[in-house]
C-alpha cells in the first residue's frame, strides 16, 4: 500500500495546495514538492520505530497497526482545507507506512530461500503496480463533480471537497487490505523460547560480518534505480540536439509502459530462474555490468538520431530502440537481487527486522536525494553541452562502475549458510 500512498496526490496536489492557500501559480511547486517530501521525511524517521514494534508486538499486529494508521492519514488528507491540515495528514500517512518494510521481513520469514526469488520479485511487481496504480486513483477521482457530472453533480459535499474521493479510495483499499491481513495473514515471527525476544542493537548489527557493505550495495542499487527514473522521462522528451529522444508524451508513455511489460518479464519468469542458475552474488555482477551498455545505448540513440541517414534511423527504431527497452527492463531485477543479499546477510533470523530496517532507511535517504542531483546533472549537461550533453549518463556509468567494485565485496558466503554450517558442526 505504501506506493499507492505515496503516488496518489500527484496528479492532484499542485490544484490542491493552490486552491487551499490561494498562492500565485509560480509559488505552488515550492509547496507541493515539501508536502510530497514530509511523506518521505516521516516515514524514513519512523522505520527504526516500527522495526522495534515488529519484534515487540509481532509481525502482523504491526503491519495490521500500519495499514489502518494510513488509512486514516490517507482519507484525512483528501479532506483537508489548509495548508497546514495537508502537511499534519501527509505526516500521519508517513509515520505508518510500514507495511513495505513488515512484508519484506514476513516473506524472509515464511518462504525458505529456494522460493524467496519468486516471492521477491511478486513483491517488487506490486510496487511498481502501486507506482502505477496511485495516480490512476488520484487522476480519475479528483474533482468528481466536474469529471462525473452525472454520477457526482448533485454531491454539495464532494464540490465543496473535490480531493476527498482519491483520498477516501486510498483510505479504503488500506482498510481493506488489514482487514484482510487481521482475518487471513498468519504471524510469521518465531517466538519459541529461544529466540530472542529483543532486537539486535543497531550498531553491533552494522558491524556483524558482511552487514555494512551489503547495505552500501543495497543503497548504491537504490541509486541507480531512483536516478534512471528521475532522469529517462526527461531525456525521452529533450531535443535531439541537446542528447534527447525528442518524443512526444504519448510516444514516452507508450515507451514507459512497453518498458514496464517488459519488466513483469524479468521479475516474475526470468529472475527466478537466472538466480538459481547462477546465485545471488553471480546474478548481481552481471546485472551490474549490464548498467554500463545501457546507459551506452542511451547515449547511442541520440546520437543515431542525429544522423540525417533515414537506414540510421531505421535500424534505431527496429533494432537498437526494442533492444534497449528489453535491455534497460532487465536491470530491475538488482531490485530483487539486493533484498535478498540482504536478508543472506542478517546475522541471525530475529535480525531481519533490524536489517530491513537499515536498508529501508537507506532507501529513503536516496529517494530524498537522488532525484533532484540526477536532475541537475542531467540539466547542467544539456545546458552547457558538457560531454554533447551526455554528462548524466557518464555520471551513471562511474555509479554503475562503484556498484559493480561493491558487489565484489559481497561475502561469498551468506551467514545464513554460516548458521546451518555451525549447526551442523555441532
């Protein structure tokens, strides 16, 4: 739920934010991106918070706990008048969106690592469904009196409150997926005697074998995932000359959705299969070094496009464009790969909450960071024609160059395996 959360003001919140403040149109971005950053503020502070009550109160009471709390932000913040009500309810659905965070330690706890591939990758698949799915929500049920006249003309209430539906929607697919988790989710924590009941502390965690650099391996991945998609949308619609595609919103949106099909692909049929081929570490290099053809491809469209030759322009359209949508699809499965580097790198079975924790909190950090650098990078070479204005994609591939020299830090050996030695030796 907490992609849907996140995704599902944006069609709507510059109109929102300008008709509950009366500001000039030219002050409305300011306040929009800070009411969409408190979202990620918050719940980035709160992880360590719900990491602890995880273990405390148990898996499911917890995520149950999550989904309510922003359900209620959720329907709360559709409704909200001022300015100052938008930022208290952004905050309230921030503090209790968990849910990804509790799941990710539920599925490490209840699939054996064999099958922890495919339900990863399912789990990487509904975040991006929620990425889809959230301003669907939130463009279609905005100002539904207008949009809806014959379903919603004759609602005061809603003319009055045009962002309540999307809100109100959100609020009630959160509601109903805890209802859900109460009535048909089983707890997964294991508390036999003698598994403790405390969790591990923060920094003895950070300094168990392998923890640090999996973590920096999870960041940097977050990285080059958030930066992508910071920067292709735009690169997709900049000038020719200036080291773009040149193509119009319909074209970037048909090229954006043959590029997520693509990715069901990968997720769901291929990764399974490649990791375990080839493992966790193996696969993880190989996609690591395929980041650094498709940034390449990037910079060779473009420049394809600039060739006046029409047989140029026709192998970029048959051949390298499908190639690159294929290719630039495959990476998503780092996404995958690194949740379960992380969890092979848990110490113990109670330190999976702590990790999962770490790594989230992380991830928050980079989704804060990250696309606003991209953006500048992105523009400052287009602008000052840096590099042909190619300096973004330069900059990605000494990223996915420290990413790669990352992994090879990556211990061999997972503790888990570690575990099962030791178990045996004795």
């Amino acid at each position: 739920m907490d992609p849907v959360v996140f995704c599902s003001i944006f069609p709507y919140i510059a109109a929102m934010v300008h008709r509950n403040t009366g500001l000039p149109v030219s002050d409305v971005g300011f306040y929009s991106g800070l009411v969409e950053s408190l979202f990620a503020i918050v719940q980035t502070l709160a992880l360590v918070l719900w990491g602890y009550l995880e273990v405390k109160i148990g898996r499911k009471t917890a995520l149950v706990c999550s989904l309510v709390g922003t359900a209620v932000g959720s329907s709360l913040f559709g409704m909200a008048t001022k300015l100052w009500q938008m930022y208290l309810f952004r905050c309230l659905s921030g503090l209790f969106a968990a849910s990804n965070l509790i799941t990710r330690t539920m599925i490490s706890e209840r699939f054996p690592p064999e099958t922890q591939p495919n339900a990863f990758g399912w789990l990487v698949f509904a975040a991006n469904a929620g990425n889809f799915i959230g301003p669907i929500i939130g463009g279609t049920l905005t100002n539904p009196t207008q949009q809806y006249p014959g379903l919603f003309g004759s609602c005061t209430w809603l003319r009055e409150n045009p962002y309540a539906l999307p809100g109100l929607a959100v609020g009630a697919m959160s509601a109903a997926a805890a209802l859900a988790s109460l009535f048909f989710l089983h707890e997964t924590q294991d508390t036999s005697e003698d598994t403790p009941s405390s969790p591990m502390p923060t920094f003895e965690l950070i300094k168990a074998p392998g923890v640090a650099v999996t973590l920096a391996v999870y960041a940097q991945s977050k990285v080059l995932a958030v930066a992508i998609s910071a920067i292709l949308p735009v690169y997709l619609y900049t000038p020719i000359a200036l080291g773009g595609m040149h193509l119009s919103p319909v074209d970037i949106s048909i090229y954006m959705t043959v590029q997520g099909a693509s990715q069901i692909f990968w997720l769901l049929v291929a990764f399974p299969l490649l990791n375990q081929r080839l493992g966790t570490y193996r696969l993880l290099s190989v996609i690591a070094t395929s980041y650094g053809p498709v940034f390449v491809g990037y910079i060779v469209m473009n420049a394809m496009l600039r060739s006046a030759g029409d047989v140029v322009h026709e192998w970029l359209w048959l051949g390298v464009a499908p190639a690159m949508v294929l290719l630039g699809s495959a990476v998503i499965m780092a996404q995958t790969s690194v949740q379960l580097a992380v969890n092979d790198a848990s110490p113990s079975p109670a330190a999976l909450s702590g990790i999962n924790t770490l790594a989230l909190i992380g991830n928050g950090v980079v989704r804060a960071v990250t696309p606003g650098i991209a953006s500048a990078i992105f523009a400052t070479g287009v602008k000052n024609d840096i590099l042909g204005g190619y300096l973004a994609w330069v900059a990605l591939i000494i990223s996915a160059m420290v990413f790669r020299a990352l992994i090879h830090l990556l211990p061999r050996q997972s503790n888990k395996s570690k575990q099962s030695s030791g178990n045996v030796t004795e």
